[in-house]
C-alpha cells in the first residue's frame, strides 16, 4: 500500500464510503488519514461537509457522517 499522501483536496467515491465504514467502526479520526492515505486536514473537511442532522422520535438531534445522503 502506498503510504503518501495524496495531492488531491477532495476524495472520491470510493474513500468516503471507506470513511463512513471508518466512522461506523468507531475508528479514531487521527488514525483515519493514514489508512486512507490522505492528508488529516482533507479528511476533517469532509466530516464537516457530510454531517447529516437526523431528528428522533423525541425531537432530539443526531448528527453523523453520510457518505450519500
């Protein structure tokens, strides 16, 4: 496996739903980069761009990470 990192600011299909699998096995967002071999700052970003607000029964909210919502 390729440990550089890549140039790309975006990931692609294929990595977020990796990094929702990740985020479901209840992984470390620190570990998250080096397995996807992408730069910490990349993955942060698409955490906070893929958060999806879901309302329970009782009005309360839960955020998690989608991949495709």
């Amino acid at each position: 496996m390729d440990t550089t990192p890549k140039s790309q600011k975006i990931l692609n299909s294929l990595e977020c739903c990796k990094l929702d699998i990740l985020l479901k096995m209840k992984l470390k967002v620190s570990e998250i980069p080096k397995l996807l071999c992408r730069d910490r700052s990349t993955i942060y970003r698409e955490i906070n761009q893929g958060i999806v607000k879901f309302r329970k029964s009782d009005w309360s909210v839960k955020k998690e990470y989608r991949a495709y919502y």
